[in-house]
C-alpha cells in the first residue's frame, strides 16, 4: 500500500453553463472563485516515504510553525521494562508428569543424590535407573547457558542458579537442585521454624539420616537440612515457567503421579 500524503488539495472546476436559447453569441462561462482554505498558516510540507503514522501524528501535536520533529526522548515519567528472552521448551524430563506418556515417569527424590533417579511404570513393578545419555540431554530444544529456578515454601525462599557455558544438560539442572537442598539450615533459616513444627521437622530429618545410603550417625552430625525443611515433600514434580521468558519454578510433592493404565 503506498503511503498517503502528509497533506492534499483537491482542486474542482465547475463546467461552463451555455445557454441555448442565446442565439448569435456564446454565453460567458461564470468564473468560479477560488476555494479558500480552511488551514492556517503554511502548507505542510510533503510526507517523506519513510515516515510513519505514528510520527505523523507527532508532527501534527507539533508547534503551529508546522516545524516536523520526533521526538528523541521518552517521556520525563516513562520507563522501560526489563527486557524477557522468547520462551524454551524444556526436555520433557525437566517437565511435570503428562499423561500423554502413560506408564512411565520420572522419579526423583531430591532428599538423595541424582544417581538414585529412576523411570518407573505406573505400576510400580519396574524401575530403570537414568543412563548417562538420558542426564546429559540437552536441558532445552535451545542452547541455554543460563538459568534461575525459584522455590517458595512457607517461611522459606531460595533461588537455585544453573550455569554451564557449554549449554546446559538435564544432568546439571538435577544437580543443582539436590545440592541447593543438601545445605545445612543456617541459625537464622532455623529460627524462622515455629516452635509447634519443630517436631515434625525432626521427625523428617531422622527418617532421611536412617535411609541415608552412608552411615547415619553421619549424617545426623550434619543436622538439619534445608531439604528436612520440606518434610516429606521432596518429590520433583518438574519445573513451570509463569512468565514466558521468567525464571523457572520448582514444584515438589509428597506423592507419585496420577498416571494411566492403558
């Protein structure tokens, strides 16, 4: 579509009326006066190809001089937002459970070392353990070297930041999440327990330190975790994006998926 002009004059004659009943001379055409102009001041200058209606519109809010000029600014109040990346598609192990996939999802329990991660069947009946190739698949369908998955729970909040300049793999996303919550609670994390839940927080540390695959006594040297904090919800249930373009959420659960049967 060619861009209209900046502005136009439309310029009419009227016809000359002859009449026919004058014999022996030709009637005088009546002289239409010129149309005045309904504008004020000067002309507006013609429209430059590239010029946009937005800028058009600008020109017009301009001075009366009909002087032609953008603005180079924003606004004394504008602001810029931060600038989002286009959304990833994660690797389906990264992913909550879908049900499209019927008989087998991901299991891992954060509370233990990535090299426990299984495939099981709905069923329960068999259980395959992640093979290398599996961990080191691409953690997205695009070269992704950066990456900050947040948790909220109760009183606590962590951000877990994944980086690896060679693009990031399933294995390092898995990684980082078991080692942000093989972190000892420090006194102030401590202190934001209530005193009422503190039972049931030793009871989640003591159940973890006797399936420890090391020693007990071992780990109860260590104390509390940040993953005793979760009590027995320490199920990975696959990472959401709420903003495309955002940091990642870590969902976790207390339970195995729904799954299908047929």
């Amino acid at each position: 579509m060619s861009p209209r002009s900046f502005s136009r004059a439309e310029h009419r004659q009227q016809p000359t009326l002859l009449n026919p009943s004058l014999s022996g001379s030709a009637s005088r055409a009546s002289t239409p006066k010129p149309l005045k102009s309904i504008l004020k001041g000067k002309s507006s200058p013609p429209r430059d190809l590239y010029e946009s209606d937005g800028e058009i519109t600008t020109a017009k809010k301009g001075s009366r001089n009909n002087i032609y000029t953008v603005p180079t600014s924003l606004p004394p109040n504008a602001r810029l937002g931060p600038m989002k990346g286009p959304a990833l598609k994660l690797h389906w192990q990264l992913l909550p459970y879908d049900p499209v996939r019927p008989k087998r999802f991901l299991h891992f329990d954060i509370a233990f070392h990535i090299r426990n991660i299984e495939f099981r069947q709905s069923y329960g009946v068999q259980r395959t353990r992640l093979s290398d190739a599996d961990l080191d698949k691409p953690a997205a369908d695009e070269k992704l070297v950066k990456m900050t998955i947040n948790f909220q729970r109760g009183p606590f909040e962590w951000d877990i930041d994944v980086k690896r300049d060679e693009g990031i793999r399933v294995r390092d996303v898995f990684e980082a999440i078991y080692a942000a919550f093989n972190e000892p609670l420090t006194t102030y994390e401590k202190n934001l327990i209530p005193h009422h839940r503190r039972a049931a927080y030793e009871e989640a540390f003591k159940l973890r330190c006797k399936l420890a695959p090391g020693l007990p006594i071992v780990e109860q040297r260590q104390g509390w975790k940040r993953v005793d904090a979760l009590l027995h919800e320490t199920l990975f249930r696959g990472l959401t994006q709420p903003k495309s373009g955002g940091d990642w959420v870590l969902n976790l659960s207390g339970s195995a998926p729904v799954t299908r049967f047929n």
